[in-house]
C-alpha cells in the first residue's frame, strides 16, 4: 500500500516505514507529524484517487532528525557596473518516518 501526497509545493509517494526529507516543520526527534493532504491511495485492491484529494485520508509520520543542507552561493554580477553580491544560503530540512498511511479519519 501507498499513498501520495502533497506538502508545500512538493508531492511524495510513501509507504509505511519510509524517511523522507520535507521542508523544516517544528518539532522535536519523536515528535508526531500529520499530511493532511492526500492525492490518492493505492493497494492491491486498487487506488482510490481524490478530486483534488481525498476527504479525510491523512499520513502520519514520526519526526526522525532535523539539519541543514549544504551551503550554496548566491551571486548576482552586473558588468561594468561595479556590482557584485555574494551570499551564502543553507536551507532547513526535516527528516521524517512514515508511521501509517489512513484512509479516512
């Protein structure tokens, strides 16, 4: 059984026990995390596919690790302009474990 399933502008397809790496939620290690928005749901009976999504179907996740990715380097160059930027960015990620998949709440 999977589910796909939508946070911030990015989709996911998960299975019970999967990591994923989403964007930075609040949390502690351990600390309990609901997908709301689930796309469709698929076993071997099937796949119940939602209009956008599915009413009442949720994924739950355990928060596993929080970090931060690598540096990267933003840089903006105007010629002969005299204008040069440089700044160093690293994004806040959250790695998490997929505990259960519900196909209504």
């Amino acid at each position: 059984m999977y589910a796909i399933f939508e946070d911030g502008s990015h989709q996911f397809r998960v299975s019970e026990g999967d990591r994923i790496i989403v964007d930075r939620r609040q949390g502690d290690a351990g600390t309990e995390v609901v997908f709301p928005k689930v796309l469709l749901i698929a076993g071997p009976e099937g796949a119940n596919i939602g209009v956008p999504v599915i009413e009442g179907a949720q994924v739950h996740a355990k928060i596993v690790d929080q970090f931060r990715d690598k540096k990267i380097i933003v840089q903006k160059f105007r010629r002969r302009k005299n204008m040069r930027r440089r700044k160093g960015h690293r994004q806040h990620y959250t790695t998490v474990l997929i505990t259960s998949i519900a196909a209504s709440a």
